[in-house]
C-alpha cells in the first residue's frame, strides 16, 4: 500500500515539473513572438549582403553559387523571392553551359513548385533530368526532393484512390535518399527516422534517431525545427502529452528565430490549447501570427492551408462557450433548487442567481458579437478577393487597350509611308492625273506626328502615372530622366513603349519617325546607366504593375 502511495506521489510530482518546463517554455515562446520582426530583419539584412555580393562579381561561376545561396536562404523565407533567384541562377547557368547549376537550380526550382502544390510541373521537371543523366555529386538533391514532392502529393490526395500510388513513391525515394546520406550525418539520421516510422513502423527506433539530430544539429536550422516536429509526433503516438506539447513549443521557437515562415507550428499549438482548455488569448495570437507569417512567405497554397484551418479553431472556440454556457445553465439550476430547498439562505440565492445571470448575458452577447464578426470578416475577404481580381482585370484590359493603340497607329504610320511612296513614283512618272484621280487623303506632316506623340504622351502617362519614378529608381543615381515641358523625350518615349511589349527597333523607330540606328542609340546609352544592365529591359517591362 505504501509503495503505490509513493509511486503516485512521485507521479503527480513529474507532471508538475512537465507542466512547470511548458509554462517556461510557453513564456519562452511569447517573448520570440513578440520580438520575431527583429529576426527577420536580421535574415533580411545578410540575404541584402549577398545580393550586393553579385554586383562585384564577373565570375559566372561565383555569381551562381551566390544565387544558390540566395535561395537556401529565400526557400523557406519567401516564396516568391526564392523562386525568382531560381530563375535567375537558371538562366545564367543555362547561358553559360554550366550543366552541375543547371541541374541544381531545376531540382531547386521543382521544390518550390512541390511545395506550391503544382506537383505535375515538378514531377516534370525532374523527369527531364534523368536524360542528362543526374551528376553523382546531385543525386542526394534530386532523390531527397523527389521524396518531398510524392509526401506532399500524398498528403494532398489522402482520401483518394491515388495515395497509395504516391506513398509507395515517397517510401521508395526514402529508401534511395538514405543510402546517398551517409556523408551527412544529421541528415541521414533524420531520414533513418522517417525510414523507421513509415517503412518499419517503429516509432521507439524512429524517436532515438530523431533525438540524434537535435543533440548534433544547431537549433536555430530548418533541419533541428523539423526533427522537434517529429520527435513530438512520437511522443503523441506513446501518448506523452508533456513531451509533445514541450517538443511543439521548441518548435515554433527555432522557426521564428531562424526563421522559417513556410511552417504551422504555432498553429498546431494554438489547436492543441483549444483542446486541452488551455490558454485562449495565447492560441488566438498564436493563429494570428501563423496568418501573417502565410502571408509573409506569399505561398497561395500555404495561404490557404493556413485560412483553411481557421473554421476549425473557431468551432473549437465555439464549442468551448457553448460548453461554458451549459454550466451556467447547470449552475442556475442548483441555484433555482437551493433557493427552493434552503428557504433560511434565500436572499444570499438571489443575489447569487442575479449575479449568474448577468454573467450569462455577457458571454451571451460577446458570443453574438463574435458570430456577427466572423461574418463580417468573410464578407470583407470575400470583398478583398473580388476587388483583387477586378484590379488585375482592368489592369490586363488597359494594357491591352494600350498596345492595340500603338499596333493601329504603327499600321496607320506604314499607310502613310507607303502612300507616301505611290505619291513619288506617280509624280516620276509623269501620272499626274492617274494621281489626282486616286487622291483622297492627306499624307503625314510634321504637325500630324507632333500630335500623334503628344497623345501617345499623355495616354500613356495616364496609364501609367509612376513610370518615370520607377524607371529613374533602376537607374544609377545622377543619371534620372525627366519631363521637359510636360512631354516625354524620345529616350523616355522608346522605354514607354518597350514597356508596353514592344521591343523590335523598326517598330519603335516607325512609331517615332526616326532610324532603327538612333532607336539602338539611346537604348544602349540607357542601359548603360541601369543598375542591372543584363536584365534592364525586362525590369522596364515589370514596372508599374499592381
């Protein structure tokens, strides 16, 4: 008897210390939260160093491994900036026939697209390789990005036919990656424990190996926030919940310090205290940031993932009042008993029962408040995301108007020309009269083509009111471009039109009325102040978009 005694004191005295080692962790966690601006600023501030880095290089080679650098520290950072410094390192590998960067940056580039959830395209991507065929030195890349691409697709066709076709995928890149990890001891040992969990099914061998990668790895990395998110999975298969809730916390904690805004680590614990009636205000800020942090990494499909799940906590949060309000109503109801059985004490019962339920109205009111929010707020998304496509409707509509302005008056300048032309030659041949006769217009003059380009000023400037401030900011400083006397020059006329898609010199040099050699003229001086004169003219295309 006394032994059982004991065992149980010494029970409830290790669930106290878990639940003290939480709490401080939890305290660990907000202080993190509340400071997360300053590690992203601190992320953004190097990657700048290393982008200042590409400007002092000629070295082609040089310059790729700096992009490869840029986008290990963009892939799970921002989306859309790692996939731009894929493009980048592509090209450039691609021009200068480095065919390991090429590789690289295709297996790079079909990671992101998995994790976007085009997983076609990615599967495409990677099915091209395998004619070159794969370089030993990439082969670990390759196969370790295949078996994310087939977990992702898997987990997004869960309850149909087809995910036993791609988990059969994913265990049998699994199988490849681990044997190529062997020269990376963190990451075998974290691939060894997936290899135990999904292929053996061991969730004890799995756990040993996942706690070697933490004990080796720094716990500011991608690779140590993954490891902690395994490693509380298997303690929630052998139901120890404080060491699932400890390993949730650290984390959440190394993905905001390293950071790594692809996650939903905050968000699992925020579903984690709803269930376990933890703390409310704590997990609504925790659902809050996870939100900002979807928005910050500018992943559609995380975007919606994230949203997805917020239905759900809301209903756990409703659940959660109604649960409330059912006690009130079981409280009011021991008040109405004793007030009838305990006639002595009956004015302390009403006073208690008034009490009870002013307190009911409240929750009652802040319950409908909350539903009349939350509807509220759908209809504002609902308005945001109309309004989104509308504005890049008008915007694709315009930029269509504008072209087919400029493709009419180029038609409308070659008329001319032409006519000009039939005009010559009836003259040099002495048809006078065949000419008056044929005669029904009047050709171009100078005062035509001055307002053609003043109207061609002004509409697109009305279009494009920003242009020459967003053209001036990709030039090198002292070297802008203004208006002179309200009217754009011709180096400013012949950029408007590259943005507007025309690019061939004959066509700029018709519009206005000047030599193919005089168009190339001032686009080479231009480039040459640009702040990137290898990608200018594309940079000139981008601007002024919504």
């Amino acid at each position: 008897m006394m032994k059982k005694i004991i065992g149980l004191i010494l029970l409830c005295m290790t669930v106290l210390s878990a639940s003290a080692d939480n709490q401080a962790l939890y305290e660990r966690l907000d202080s993190v939260v509340a400071n997360r601006t300053s590690y992203t600023k601190k992320k953004e501030l190097y990657i700048a160093k290393m982008k200042k880095a590409i400007q002092g290089t000629t070295v082609v080679s040089e310059r790729l491994r700096i992009y490869d650098d840029i986008f290990n520290e963009y892939h799970f950072l921002r989306f859309d900036s790692a996939m731009i410094y894929v493009r980048k390192g592509l090209e450039t590998a691609e021009a200068a026939h480095n065919n390991y960067y090429t590789q690289l940056f295709i297996i790079h580039k079909a990671a992101l697209l998995s994790s976007a959830g085009l997983y076609s395209e990615a599967y495409n991507l990677l099915d091209k390789l395998d004619d070159r065929p794969i370089l030993p030195e990439l082969e670990y890349e390759y196969n370790l990005t295949l078996y994310w691409l087939y977990t992702y697709w898997s987990d997004y066709t869960n309850d149909s036919e087809y995910r036993d076709i791609y988990w059969t995928k994913k265990l049998e890149y699994l199988r490849r990656t681990v044997r190529l990890a062997k020269n990376r001891p963190n990451d075998y040992n974290y691939l060894m424990g997936e290899y135990e969990m999904y292929v053996e099914g061991s969730h004890g061998k799995a756990l040993q190996y996942y706690l070697k990668v933490l004990a080796a790895e720094p716990n500011d990395t991608r690779l140590y926030s993954t490891a902690c998110f395994a490693t509380a999975c298997c303690y929630k298969f052998f139901k120890q919940y404080d060491k699932y809730e400890s390993y949730l916390i650290q984390t959440a904690i190394t993905d905001i310090i390293a950071p790594v805004k692809e996650n939903l680590s905050l968000y699992t614990i925020a579903g984690w205290l709803f269930s376990t009636d933890g703390d409310i205000k704590r997990a609504e800020n925790y659902v809050s940031v996870s939100i900002e942090d979807a928005k910050f990494y500018n992943n559609r499909l995380r975007i919606i993932s994230s949203t997805n799940k917020l239905p759900e906590i809301v209903a756990r949060f409703k659940d959660k009042l109604n649960a409330k309000n059912e006690k009130l109503r079981w409280a009011l109801g021991t008040g109405v008993f004793l007030f009838l059985a305990l006639i002595i004490a009956g004015g302390l019962i009403v006073r208690q029962n008034g009490m009870l339920n002013k307190r009911r109205k409240q929750i009652a009111k802040q319950n409908n408040m909350l539903v009349g929010l939350n509807g509220e707020l759908s209809v504002l998304n609902r308005q945001l995301r109309q309004r989104n496509e509308n504005l890049v409707d008008v915007n694709h509509h315009r930029e269509n108007l504008a072209k087919l302005y400029i493709d009419l008056c180029s038609k409308y300048i070659d008329r001319l020309n032409s006519y000009q032309k039939f005009v010559v030659r009836k003259i040099k041949v002495n048809q006078i009269n065949d000419l008056l006769s044929t005669a029904s217009s009047s050709r171009l003059t100078e005062a035509d083509a001055e307002a053609f380009l003043n109207g061609f000023d002004k509409a697109f400037l009305d279009l494009y009111p920003t242009f020459i401030e967003e053209l001036n900011e990709l030039l090198l400083p002292g070297n802008s471009v203004r208006l002179k006397d309200g009217k754009m020059s011709t180096e400013l006329r012949i950029f408007a039109l590259i943005r507007l898609g025309v690019k061939d010199s004959s066509e700029i040099a018709n519009l206005l009325f000047c030599t193919p050699r005089t168009i190339y003229n001032y686009r080479s001086a231009l480039k040459v102040k640009a702040k990137n004169r290898e990608n200018f003219e594309d940079d000139v295309r981008g601007l002024c978009t919504v």
